[in-house]
C-alpha cells in the first residue's frame, strides 16, 4: 500500500517536471525563427559587411541620405565610400531571398535592407508606376519591398570586379530600380521605371565591396 507521503512525493516531482519541460518549451519557442515575420527584425538580413550596389553608368552607390534611420527617406546615388567602418554601413545593403529561393536566380525574389537603418528598400506607397519613388522602410512584408535580383549576362563590368552585373525588379510594380535621366549627379533620388531589366546602365549595377 502507497502511504500518502510517497502519494504526494510522485505527484511534487511530475508537477516539477511539467515546469521543466514548459520553461524548456518557451525557450525552445523564443529562438525559433518564423518564417513570416517583419524582416526589419530579421538579423540574418543585415550581414557586416553587406555589399554595396554600385551602379554601371555613374559609378555611385545606393545611399540613404545623411545615414538616416527614419522611415520614408528616400534613397539616392552617391560617390561609394571605401572600408567596411560603420560610417559606410548606410550604403551596404543586405540581401534576404524570401520567395522562390529554389528557383531560377532572375526568379528568386529578395528583401534588401540597409546595413545602418535596418530598414528596407521600398517602392513608395506601393505604387506601380514608372516614376514612383524608392524609399527606405519599416514594411518589409508587402510585395513592393520584394525585389528579383535579375543577372545581366553578356554585360560588362567594371574593372577589377567580379564581373556580375545585375537590375533590381520590384514585385508589386513590376518595375526597376532607376537613375532618372541617367544623371550622374551626386544625390539624386531613386525612382522604378523600365520594365525591362537590362536595357539601361542607370538600371544596371554591381554588388562591390568598395
């Protein structure tokens, strides 16, 4: 016969591993990465040192204006800084593929967010427009911050690169990353316009590390 203290000793110990095993669960719960949530958040996003984006005809990178952490500046060319201190960090840009990674590489759809803001690459308002402006932003999960990393084959580079030149596609405007007026002065902001990736040099860039 069980005498009751054995009774209540069995029933201490299984309510003591139930809070092992629930304490377990909850930190086994707290490091999963969903898979589905604000990619600003997402630290597999921002690799030190990320690339810059430089482009083909004006040789400037992708720049956010004055390192600027807020949310809506918009994004502009700039003369590409050199090293890897956090001072260039506003023109390193990290690539997150979340859609068709196991596809064709023009076909893989990416999130690409600034090393220093933690924000990411975004088509304003979510426009579909030729014209609409690129800015930097805290929604990372909508179509028009998803972009096709698209190969342009049989362009050249420029010297003493990989020799990989590429245009940035956005999903939700079907458009590309663009240099209004192919301008090569310093500052000017980010638009979508073609959609036909590869045609311009003010649409076409390389990942570099200055």
């Amino acid at each position: 016969m069980i005498s009751t203290r054995n009774k209540n000793s069995k029933l201490m110990n299984a309510v003591q591993l139930f809070a092992l095993l629930t304490a377990a669960a909850l930190v086994l719960t707290t490091n999963v990465v969903d898979a589905s949530p604000s990619y600003a958040k997402d630290e597999r996003a921002s690799v030190r040192p990320s690339p810059a984006i430089r482009f083909i005809h004006s040789q400037m990178c992708v720049d956010v204006p004055r390192k600027s952490k807020a949310n809506g500046v918009r994004l502009q060319q700039y003369p590409c800084r050199s090293g890897t201190r956090a001072d260039t960090w506003n023109q390193r840009w990290g690539f997150l593929c979340v859609e068709h990674c196991n596809g064709s590489e023009g076909g893989r759809y990416y999130i690409v967010r600034n090393a220093n803001s933690k924000l990411c690459m975004k088509v304003a308002g979510g426009s579909e427009q030729p014209g609409a402006k690129v800015i930097q932003s805290s929604n990372c999960n909508s179509d028009s911050s998803r972009w096709a990393l698209i190969p342009c084959d049989g362009v050249s580079s420029s010297k003493g690169t990989s020799g990989r030149v590429y245009s940035l596609k956005n999903k939700k405007g079907y458009a590309t990353l663009d240099v209004p007026g192919r301008s090569l002065a310093a500052g000017t902001k980010l638009i979508q316009y073609s959609p036909k990736a590869c045609f311009y040099t003010n649409e076409m860039f390389e990942l570099v590390n200055p």
